[in-house]
C-alpha cells in the first residue's frame, strides 16, 4: 500500500445497489473543510458525535440530498483522525455524487482497508484486532462472528502478553550477566532459566496447536460423501441439506460432477461435497467425475464413507476403502429398511472413527449423524470457549518463535555464551512481535490491508 496516510480519504462503507441507506466515510485533517464545502448548512461548529441534518449540494452547488452528518473528532475516533461520516439515501447516483464532490475538495479515494490501516498505525487496535475487523465482516455463522468479536477486543494480544513478559524477564537477566561479568549466571541459575524458558516454549506450542479448531472456525468444516454408485450418496446429502440439490434416480453413477453445498452446523460453516460414485470400471465422463471425487477427498477434513447395508461389501467398496483411509472417516450404513447382509472387514471397523446405521429414505438416524460429524469433524478446542489461533500468518509467526525459544533452549542447556541465548530471544520476541504489528514490514501490512473491502 503505497497511498499517502497524511491525505484526506473518502469511500462508500456500504455495499454498492439501490438501498433506503448509504453510509459514505470521510477521515483525515481536511475533513471538516470538505464537508463544509458540500453544504451551506455547515457554520464551521460541528458538535462531537452528534449526528446533524443537512442538505449537500451537487458540484454545481445544487441541491443534492438530505443527509446525517455525524463528527468523531480525532483522536476518539475508528481512525484516530477526524472522521466524518455522511448518513445518505441509498441512491447509486446520490453517492457517486456526494463523493465526488469531495475528490473536488480534495480528497482521494480510499484504498481497500485504509480506514483500518490508519487506526492500526495510529495506535487505536493492534494488528491482530485489525484483522478480526476483516474477519467479522467476512463471518457467516454467529459462532464465528463471536470468535472476531472476541479477536476485536484483543484476546490473542491478551493471551501473547505473559509469554512475552517472562521472554523479556529472561533475556534481561542474561543480559545483566553480559554487562556485569560479577554476576555470571550459574549452573543453578541456568537450570530455573531453562526450567522458565520450557514452559514458555509449551504454551506457545499449545497455541499454536489450536489452530486445527481455529482453521475451522475460520474457514469451515469440509464433509465429503464417498462410495460406490447407488449406495445412497445423494440421498443423505440431500436429507440433511432439507432440499433436493442433487439428482437421485436408480441409475448408477448419476452423479458426475461433485456438489458443494454450504450449511451452518452448530455455529460452525459446513461444506459438504457429494461426489460421484466412486469405482475402478467406468465409462470415460465417468471416470473424470471419479478423479474430480478423488481430489475432494484429498482435501476433505472429515468423509462419510456410504455403505449399502442391503449388500455385500464389494469390491467396489474395498476400492473406495483404500482411497479413503488416509483420511477421518466414518463409516455410513444406509438403506437399513432393507433387510442386511452387510460384513464390514475388521481393517474397516478399525480404520473408521466410528460406524453409524440410517436410511435417508425414510429418515432414520439422520440427526445422529449430524451429532457424529460434529462430535469427530470438530476439535474439541472449537466447541470451547477460549483463544484459538484462527488466521495462518498468526500460526506461522508462533512457529518462528517457537523455532528460536527451542535454539535458545539448547544453547542454555549446552553451556553456551549468554549472548548466544539472547540473540535467540530477541529474534523470538521479534517473531511474536509480528503477530501484533509492533514490528512488522510494509509489505506484510499491505498483503493484510488489501484483502479488506473498500471503506473499512
């Protein structure tokens, strides 16, 4: 992001389309002017978070609209300058007017989240509140808009700030000992060092393992049906989905082209992929729709391996089986309105999370499955209440840290000069550091600030 922090911006904060409302944001230390600009009614008093009616005129000084202005002085404001925000009627044409009036005065467009870089460089949230402003926006279930409210307020910065002390108490007591050659540190001094430094180490390692729970939470739960032609695939995709999305008839292999279908289980995003009978002997379209199946599974979190319960485990099924197994599965016996002559193989018995019995024709067990699929599909971190590391940056700066905390480990342990440790302190602090933002580079910045939507 190359654009000028010192310059006035202005953008929509509402989505473009015809609307009873428009919300248009102005920030910057021209604000106020360029507004006064816009409207005769403005006497150069603005009264703090009040919100005022005023007619804006058109470039031409025209009439425009009747709109609500509302001043947040800097810095008690989102971006910590003065920020003015224009409260209009939701006409396309009313906006595009209102702000190019004030590109006229001055201003110049927002970049995609510049309102949110300005607030992040002004102090007002660190980097890691700034990306849960994005997350929050981007939520589709209440749990997850729970988790970035829970970010917005600083939890993992929270979380980060004891870790970060005892680093920082560590490193200054070897540095002590580096200044002060009277006050080498001894063995026993090393060992409590170490001792400290461990438990430190651990519970970044359990932060950074909660980001299993977290990429779920943030990017959802992919489910993915596999078996044979006619085991009843769509059927069960089509149950629990509570509308016919895929086509079911008697013949085998029906469904050639996978199907995505999102829901919200339990708070959480759910994709669940139907994909095309799986099985060695296929016609050439067939076999595509059978690769393009194979491909999901690969990228599955959890797969629901469907049985017929009405035959025999086939071929068909051990082929499918030895696909599958790399994967958490569980094992789905359907049609259990038919009489059985179902044997799993103990490899299967054994290989699967669980086995579960139901018949999407009539219904039966259907909730149950949902129970499993939450049970086994969902760490168990992401159906508690506490910080989970949800965005992939954060997990890779705690593996950095990690990194270093384990070199300064062994350097403690091996005897080594306490600057050695130190060093590797510093470049774990530094690593933990970038989580927030109190050290960061630009490039970072941008690639973070870029995927935000224009006017936040």
């Amino acid at each position: 992001m190359n654009a000028d922090i010192h310059e006035t911006i202005v953008a929509p904060s509402t989505p473009p389309g015809r609307s009873a409302l428009a919300v248009i944001r102005l920030s910057g230390s021209e604000a106020r002017r360029i507004l006064g600009s816009l409207s005769a009614d403005i006497d150069g008093v603005l009264e703090a978070r009040s919100p005022r009616l005023v007619t804006l005129l058109d470039v031409d000084e025209e009439p425009l609209d009747n709109a609500l202005i509302t001043y947040f002085p800097g810095p008690r404001s989102y971006t910590g300058e003065d920020v003015i925000e224009i409260s209009c009627h939701g006409s396309p044409v009313v906006t595009q007017r209102i702000i190019e009036g004030c590109l006229a005065q001055g201003a110049r467009l927002a970049e995609p989240g510049e309102f949110t870089l300005r607030a992040f460089l002004n102090g007002k949230m660190d980097l890691t509140q700034a990306e849960a402003v994005r997350d929050l926006i981007e939520s589709q279930t209440a749990f997850q808009a729970q988790v970035a409210r829970e970010q917005m307020e600083g939890m993992l910065s929270k979380v980060l700030q004891p870790a970060r002390r005892e680093l920082i108490e560590i490193a200054s007591h070897l540095e002590t000992a580096l200044e002060f050659v009277e006050d080498d540190v001894t063995p026993e001094t090393r060992a409590q060092l170490s001792t400290r430094l461990t438990k430190v180490r651990d519970q970044l390692c359990d932060l950074e393992a909660s980001y299993e729970a977290g990429r779920i939470i943030h990017d959802g739960l992919t489910v993915v049906f596999a078996g044979k032609p006619n085991s009843g695939k769509s059927s069960i995709f089509n149950e629990l989905l509570e509308h016919e999305r895929a086509i079911v008839t008697d013949v085998p292999g029906t469904t050639r082209d996978p199907l995505r279908e999102a829901m919200d289980l339990r708070g959480v995003p759910v994709l669940f992929v139907d994909t095309a009978g799986i099985r060695e002997s296929a016609e050439s379209v067939e076999r595509v729709g059978i690769a393009r199946s194979l491909e999901h599974v690969s990228e599955a979190d959890l797969v629901l391996f469907v049985l017929d319960e009405s035959q025999e485990y086939s071929d068909e099924d051990e082929f499918i089986w030895r696909k599958v197994q790399s994967k958490p599965c569980l094992a789905v016996r359907n049609k259990i309105d038919l009489p059985s002559r179902l044997q799993l193989p103990e490899q299967v018995q054994m290989g699967c999370l669980e086995s579960i019995s139901v018949s999407a024709l009539l219904g039966e067990n259907l909730d149950q499955l949902v129970e499993r699929i939450v049970k086994h599909g969902l760490p168990a971190a992401a159906k508690e209440e506490r910080a989970s590391v949800t965005n992939a940056r954060h997990k890779w700066c705690l593996e950095q840290a990690r990194c270093w905390l384990e070199r300064a480990e062994k350097a403690l342990a091996g005897g080594l000069s306490e600057e050695f440790v130190v060093h590797d302190l510093r470049k774990g602090l530094e690593s933990l550091a970038q989580i927030t933002g109190e050290t960061t580079t630009d490039d970072i910045l941008a690639g973070i600030f870029a995927s935000f939507c224009i006017g936040k």
